[in-house]
C-alpha cells in the first residue's frame, strides 16, 4: 500500500524492508526460541538509524516524522514482532519522552547516546497494581535536599534490564488528585538502587526484553527530574499517543507478515486435486484480510500525519491503535488456520506472528481503554 506516501518515504520503507529481510528475518525465530534479546543487532539498528529515528541530527539521530517512525516500525514488525517492539518502545517512550520534555543538558547527554546505540531507552509506568489505571501508581519520589530519593517497583518494563537509562513515573504528592502529583525522572541504570529483579516468560515477543524493575531509595539529582513536578502525568498522556501510533503500526506489520505467508501456503498447498488457493472459503479468508489490513493502514497513517502536522491526535491514535491490533489478531489467526496443522507447529513462522500480535491489543493501553478514549473525545464534541 504504497501509493498514497511519499517518494521520501517508499524509500525508507525499502530500505527498512531490506535490512528486515536480510539481517532480522533469518534469525527472529532463533531469537524467539531462545527467549535471548539480540544484542548484536544494536549496533547495525543504530548505523540505519533506526534507533533514532526522530531524534534530531543536531543529536545524531535521524532527524525523521512520525510517518517515517510508523513505516520502520511497520517493517520490522513484518518479520519479527520483538525487534519491532525494541525500536517502537526506544523511539517512542523513553527517547520520545526526553526529546519532547527534557532540557537541552538532558537532550545532549541522553539522546545522542540513545541515536548511536550505545544506551537503549526504558520507560516506567505500569507497576505490580496499576495497569490501565496508571495514574494509580505507588512509586514515590521524595525530596531529599537537590536531589530525590525514588522507591517503589515496576512491572512490564520494556529494556529495564538491556537498557542504558529509564525514565520512572513517580508519585511526588499525595495530598492532590491522583492525576496532578506524579513526576518524570530519568535514572540510568547503573544508579545504586537500580534493579532489574525478574525477567519475564510471555507468551509472544519473547526475544524483548520486558522485566519487573525494583526503585530502592535511588537517589538522582533534581538535574534528572523531567519536566515540571507533578505534570509527568500530564506529559505522559501526550507520549502515549505516539506510542499508539507505534503500536498499531506494529500491528500492521505483523499482520502484512502473516497475510504473505498465507497467501504463498495457499498457492503451493493442494488438497482434493487443486491448491487451496482456488477454494473461495480460503479466497474469502485472504480478501477479509487485505481489505482490513489497507482500512488499518490509512487509520495508522492518518494518525501519524496529523501528529507531524502539529494537531491533535489523540483520538486517531486510539482508533487506530483498536482496529489495527484487532484487525491483524484476526488476520495472524485466520493465516494460521490457512496454513492447517503446520501453522500450529514451528516450522512456520506464522504461529510467531500469532503469539506476537497479541500484545498490541494490550499494550499502551488496551482495547477496552482505547474504546474509553474514543467514546470520551466523541461525547464531548
């Protein structure tokens, strides 16, 4: 579905393309079989730019919109649904969260990093008990002189055990709505206190990193506070829109993965004296597939525009990131009944794209939150 981007962008879509065909694809099954985060696809991740792709040139980074960062999220996820997880998670959260709040001193020092590949990018919001409710959180941050003291536990974390800093959401007051006293810090990860205290067994995206992160009064100095005190909320309402975006466009991706390996089985699988592919059931199967996946892609696309115009996305993130990541859910599961028995085994990558997928009706937010959302945006026109 190439022909509403632009020229600039085709071109960023086949480079990514190629560099997913031959670098990730051959050993994303590998990486998931082994549970392992692929440490040595960092480096070449950061030579494409992948690992910066918004971020300024003025901090080495790529200097690219948030179409660009959809289609390269897109791409990866085409192949393999973890690695896409990486570059959605380091781009849009904790990068993402520095580049639109941090100083220019937390800029220099933290995003150049960032663009080379020499720090991967955590971000910390959910915990143990609070998940949708996120503004439940109970990490606390106190103030102790020029600097504060943060304790408290994450869960799902994102590169919290791989990663070179982690932006925390803390508590700072307790006395105002939950909404109004949570505050951005950024810690790195080598700061005493720092933990990554259990790694986590999931059921896809197996080969991110994703860890329960535990906080044991480390101290930081109020130079790595981000943002004001108790907006962090506020601002982290703003980074999830981008990330939905991320998300959807991982989505898609996963799901255009899947809709090629079903349409290739179907054309070389034969039953009853012809290829399946001649069978309308199978036929049917493939076209619902397309038609949802292009609806996907111009919802993802929409939203992403609108961000790189400056205006408000908030709704079009959520509708896209809701039917983009139940829309491929469905595709992955319909390509892998396509493929019969074989599909339920590992000898095709399709049962991967299925396991994978799922955590995009999960992730930032999940589809009951993002009906939330849209209805709330709705009624209140």
């Amino acid at each position: 579905m190439d022909f509403e981007l632009p020229e600039t962008h085709r071109l960023l879509r086949d480079t990514v393309r190629d560099f997913a065909e031959r670098e990730v694809k051959p050993l994303a099954g590998e990486w998931d079989r082994e549970q392992r985060f692929p440490h040595e696809i960092v480096p070449k991740l950061a030579e494409l730019g992948l690992l910066g792709i918004k971020i300024p040139e003025l901090y080495q980074g790529s200097g690219l919109d948030m179409l660009a960062y959809a289609i390269c999220v897109e791409e990866i996820a085409r192949v393999d649904g973890s690695l896409a997880l990486t570059v959605a998670s380091h781009n849009g959260l904790g990068t993402g969260h520095i580049l639109a709040f941090g100083t220019e001193e937390q800029k220099q020092k933290y995003l150049s990093k960032a663009a080379r590949g020499e720090w991967l990018a955590a971000w910390a919001l959910t915990e143990p008990g609070s998940g949708s409710d996120s503004a439940a959180l109970k990490t606390s941050a106190r103030r102790d002189g020029d600097h504060w003291l943060i304790r408290g536990s994450k869960m799902f974390i994102t590169q919290g055990s791989v990663g070179g800093f982690c932006v925390v959401l803390a508590r700072t007051r307790f006395d105002v709505p939950a909404q109004r006293g949570i505050t951005a810090f950024i810690v790195e990860t080598t700061t005493p206190g720092y933990s990554a205290s259990k790694k986590l067994e999931k059921y896809g995206c197996r080969a991110s990193d994703t860890v329960e992160i535990t906080l044991d009064d480390v101290r930081v100095s109020d130079a790595q506070r981000l943002g004001e005190v108790d907006a962090g909320f506020r601002d982290t309402m703003r980074i999830l829109d981008g990330g939905r975006v991320s998300i959807a466009a991982m989505a898609l991706g996963l799901g255009r993965g899947a809709l090629e390996m079903a349409v290739r089985y179907a054309k070389d699988r034969s039953a009853f004296g012809k290829t399946i592919s001649e069978f309308q059931s199978i036929q049917f199967m493939l076209a619902d597939a397309k038609t949802g996946l292009d609806a996907a892609a111009l919802l993802t696309y929409r939203a992403a525009c609108l961000a790189d115009r400056g205006q408000r996305f908030t709704e079009e993130a959520s509708m896209a990131k809701l039917f983009a990541s139940e829309v491929a859910t469905k595709v992955c599961n319909d390509a892998l009944q396509i493929h019969g028995g074989y599909g339920y085994t590992r000898e095709f990558d399709v049962e991967r794209h299925l396991r994978d997928v799922k955590l995009c009706e999960i992730g930032e937010g999940t589809s009951q939150v993002q009906r939330m959302v849209i209805a709330k945006n709705l009624l209140r026109e």
